[in-house]
C-alpha cells in the first residue's frame, strides 16, 4: 500500500509541476526553436533540420519524456544580400507521469536578420512565432483520494473528481530579438525570448481557469578559436516562468583532428544548471551530422532520495550545407 501511496504523491507532484511551466531541454542550443523565435533562419547552409529527445528522472517512474523536431530554411536569399529572412516550424510533445499528462504544440516561425554593416558580420534580429498547443489527461493512469480502498488505489471506482473535459486546446503568441556578431572564428550573441504573450487560459475543471504563465529568456554567450585545431564555446541563459526560474552557464571545447576542419569535429563540455543539476555533455560533427549526448545528475532533494533521477537526452541537427558558399559551422546558441 505504501507504494501506491508514494506513486500518487510523484503523480500529483509531477502534473503541477508540468502545469507551472514549459518543457525544455538541457541541450537547448540544439533546439533553437523553442528557445528564441529570433534564430529561425539563422545557420550555415540552405537548410536546417533539428531534433531533441529527453528522459527526464528516469529513476522516479519515467516521469517526464519529451521530444521535438524542427525545421527552418531562407527565402528571398539574393534581394536580401547580407540580411536574412528565415521561415520554420516546430513539433513538440511532452508526456508527465507515464502519460497521465500529456502536452503537444506545433509552432510557425518567421525571423527578419538586420545586416548591421556592409561585410555582414553582424545582425539584429527580430522574430515571431505562432503555435496552436493541446494538453490532455489521461483519467485512467491517474489515482484520486475517492478511488483509495482498503487494498490500495482501485481505477473502477468513481473519482468523484468535477472534470469537464479530458483536453484543453489554445492558441499562442511569441517573440525574440536577438544580436550576433560573426567575424571569422569569433562569435558572440546576445538574445531575449517571450513566449506565451496571450496568456491563454485553459481548464480541466469547468469553474477552475487555468492561465498559462509566460516564459521569458535572456541568453548569451561566445565563441573564439584556441589554436588551430580547436574552438572554445561558452553559453548561459536565464528563464523564468510563473514562480520557477532556471539558470545555466556551462562551456564546451570542439577539438578537430586536422586544421581548421569543419567536418569533423569532437566536443567536450559541461554545465551546471543552478539548484537542480549538473550535466557532462559530448558531440561530434561528421560532415552535415551533428550529434549531442547530455547526462543530468540531479543535485536536489528528488536526487538524494533516489540515486538512480538521472536524465539522458540526445540532440541531431542536419545541416544542408551549400557547397558553393563559405561554411562556418553554429552550433551553439
């Protein structure tokens, strides 16, 4: 009985939890998109396809699994010159508790990038995005105080709960702006995000709204060369959604067996995400692949209770790369 008292408790903890704010992923440079409508079309090459899959404390129950794709391109390449002017889309889906929670959203994004001089080295960029988002629950993967018997939680018995709907649908709004200085090998960007301008509301309950909070982001950070062989990338960002916020800095050092070599790469690095985790993260680009591997180690109370909360997440970004024009690959953000 008590273990399924203790699963009712992570259930309830774990569906307020993802009510209080979005998903996002460790490796958020990998996943532009959902990070700042601004870096739509902004990348080496014709095309960009990116994906992020995340297994967040794994060792709680599988509580939360969350995936995303994204895809953006250019238009109007030869008219604009040295300013930019990118389109994409984005898929996301999130599932809390096993599944009792459930949340999925597609976005269209359109981002405008000001050349700022004559060479193009730098841009300020201004971009929006609309999305149409869908949270569901699933009734029969969730416990309620009414269904409690005498041999532990009974699913046939009437929760006695006033739900009026299992789905709640909505539509959004969102923005960022951002500034990227590019010269050669040194970079370095600065950009702010606000999603969920309309605050939509949305409820499970016919006589308890719920009001979606808005998420803003403030990000930065650099890269320079080290050497010829290697590159040094450093990048922190602040969010906060709601009553949470979340802070990270971390670095990473791309290594590339020959020269100034784009195409194959190897990186290395580590970040550290303020109250709630560490993670180690490593990469390798191969020709237009670009693969990411992050490791969470939970250091909040969750972790101490369980040693096993850890949370694996992999990134893949193809970059279509022209081959009739310089390649610098980007891929931090």
């Amino acid at each position: 009985m008590r273990r399924y008292i203790k699963y009712f408790i992570l259930v309830s903890f774990f569906v307020q939890k993802a009510f209080a704010q979005d998903p996002h992923f460790s490796q958020y440079f990998s996943s532009p998109l959902s990070l700042n409508p601004a870096f739509t079309g902004y990348y080496d090459g014709e095309h960009r396809l990116s994906t992020n899959f995340r297994n967040q404390w794994v060792g709680a129950g599988d509580p939360f699994t969350t995936a995303s794709v994204s895809f953006d391109t250019r238009v109007m390449r030869e008219k604009l010159q040295k300013s930019l002017l990118g389109i994409g889309v984005m898929v996301m889906t999130d599932k809390t508790a096993s599944g009792s929670y459930n949340s999925n959203y597609l976005a269209l994004s359109t981002a405008y990038h000001q050349s700022l001089d004559e060479e193009g080295f730098q841009h300020l960029a201004v971009g929006f995005q609309a999305s149409s988002g869908t949270r569901a629950l699933d009734l029969n993967r969730i416990s309620f105080n009414d269904q409690f018997a005498s041999r532990g939680f009974d699913l046939s018995l009437t929760n006695n709960e006033n739900f009026v709907t299992r789905r709640a649908n909505y539509t959004d709004f969102n923005f960022g702006l951002m500034y990227n200085y590019l010269k050669d090998r040194n970079r370095f960007y600065l950009g702010t995000s606000f999603y969920h301008v309309t605050q939509p509301k949305m409820s499970f309950l016919g006589n308890d709204p719920y009001t979606l909070p808005s998420r803003m982001t403030v990000h930065g950070g650099g890269s320079f060369m080290v050497g010829m062989q290697g590159e040094l990338f450093m990048s922190a960002q602040y969010m906060v959604q709601g009553t949470s916020k979340n802070q990270v800095i971390g670095v990473a050092y791309g290594y590339s067996p020959t020269e100034y070599n784009d195409e194959n790469v190897i990186y290395f690095g580590a970040f550290y995400r303020h109250k709630d985790a560490v993670y180690p993260y490593i990469g390798y680009l191969f020709h237009e692949f670009q693969f990411g591997l992050s490791y969470d180690i939970n250091t909040t109370n969750i972790q101490v209770s369980n040693k096993r909360n850890k949370s694996l997440e992999l990134s893949f970004i193809y970059h279509f790369f022209d081959p009739n024009t310089e390649r610098r690959v980007m891929p931090w953000y």
